[in-house]
C-alpha cells in the first residue's frame, strides 16, 4: 500500500506506465509493512517525479530529510549518476536500522550515507558537505519552515528544494478544525514554507497538486 487520500484511476494508470515498481522497491514497501511502520512513504508516481527532476536539472547531491524504510531514498539515489550521493536523516534509530538493512540489499549502499538522529544534531554535521544540489524535506511537519531556512543556506544557487505533504493535509487552505491531528504550530510552519517558496523573487517553484501536495523550488539567489 501506497500513501493516498483519493482513489483514484488516472493515478495508477501513471504509475503503472511511468512507474512501475521492481522486487527491490516492492521488498521497502514490505518492510514498512512487516515493521507495523506507517505506510506514509511517497508514492510511485511522486519517486518517479523526484527521479525526473534530479534527472532534468542534474542532481548528484541530495540531503533528504525522513528517510522513513527508504523508498524515497532509492528512487532519488538510482537517479543520480555514479558520483553523486544521497545524505538521509532519520531521528528514530528502529527505523533508521530498517531503511540501513534494505540500502544495504538494494546495492545502492555506495550513494547513500544514513545518519541517524535529531535533525538538531545531523544537520551541523551535514554542512561540512554543502552545497547541495537538492533537499527533499519529508520530515516532522513542524519543522518545515526551520528546515526550509537551512536548506537555503546549504545548497548551491540554482538547486532544487521539493517538500512533500505541503497540503499539510488539508490545514493550509483550511482552518484547523476542518483537519485532524494537526497543530497549529504545523500549520503556521507549512503556510511560512510554501509562502516563501511561492516568492519569485527567491524561487523559481511550483506546487504540484498530488494528494499530499508536493511544493518544488529552484532556488535564484
Ligand atoms: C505523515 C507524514 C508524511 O510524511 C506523509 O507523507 C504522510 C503522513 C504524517 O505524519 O501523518
Ligand atoms: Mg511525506
């Protein structure tokens, strides 16, 4: 099971044509499931979306933030050429061992460096590395504007900063409660995210409306 909010048929005829799954990405989706994770991770069709633009604006640096079992992770680290590499963070260490175990099966291990731990703490250590040439922010919602600012400084004039779930599940077009489970703190941090990303004097961005809202922006400065 993919994460969705709505059914829908157009999407899996995407993901069937542009986006099929092999034994290794279908093995990730297992794990998330055997593990009684949630199975929040992106979908097909959003991996290939990802390989498509590290692909069109030539990413071979990417900081990742949430690696969750790693389904995102190997799509972005099977689309960078040999040379480039994929930082991941994951604060929670169960989950951390479980998205390390399947990099290691999928043999991609050599573009993928996993840190586990608080952002707080792996981001610092991340800078040495910088710039990047794209951040894919998938992390504690709250977080999100924090992130956005370090993600600004760390990567290169022209890179690419693309977050997932800015719908925010519904919370940044709607008054909380119209939503569940979400605080206001996320929803003040998600509206300042996409606010500052839709500036064309900062970005070149877009927001594509999947079901979870994906925002993408190149950053000018
Ligand atoms: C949640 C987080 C995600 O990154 C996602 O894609 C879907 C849901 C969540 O925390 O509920
Ligand atoms: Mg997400």
């Amino acid at each position: 099971m993919h994460e969705r909010t709505t059914s829908s048929q157009s999407i899996d005829y995407i993901r069937d044509l542009f986006a099929p799954e092999d034994a290794t990405l279908k093995h990730v989706i297992r794990t998330i499931e055997e593990n009684d994770l949630r199975t929040i991770q992106i979908g097909p069709d959003e991996g290939k979306m990802l390989e498509f633009i590290i692909k069109l604006a030539n990413v071979k640096t990417v900081v990742e933030l949430g690696t969750l079992a790693g389904y995102s992770t190997l799509w972005m680290a099977r689309a960078i050429p040999e040379g480039g590499h994929v930082y991941t963070v994951e604060h929670s260490p169960e989950v951390a061992t479980i998205a390390q175990e399947n990099f290691d099966k999928a043999g991609v291990n050599n573009k993928i460096t996993l840190l586990h731990g608080d952002a707080d703490k792996m981001l610092p250590e991340l800078e040495g590395n910088a710039p990047f040439d794209m951040i894919f922010i998938d992390a504690d919602k709250v977080g999100y504007y924090d992130y956005l600012l370090w993600a600004e400084k760390n990567i290169k004039k022209g890179g690419i900063i693309v977050g997932d779930n800015t719908f925010l599940f519904g919370a940044v077009y709607q008054d909380l409660d119209k939503v569940e489970n979400v605080s206001k703190q996320a929803q003040d941090a998600m509206r300042k995210f996409n606010r500052r990303l839709a500036d064309p004097t900062l970005y070149n961005s877009i927001m594509i409306p999947t079901a979870e809202g994906l925002t993408v922006a190149q950053k000018l400065f």
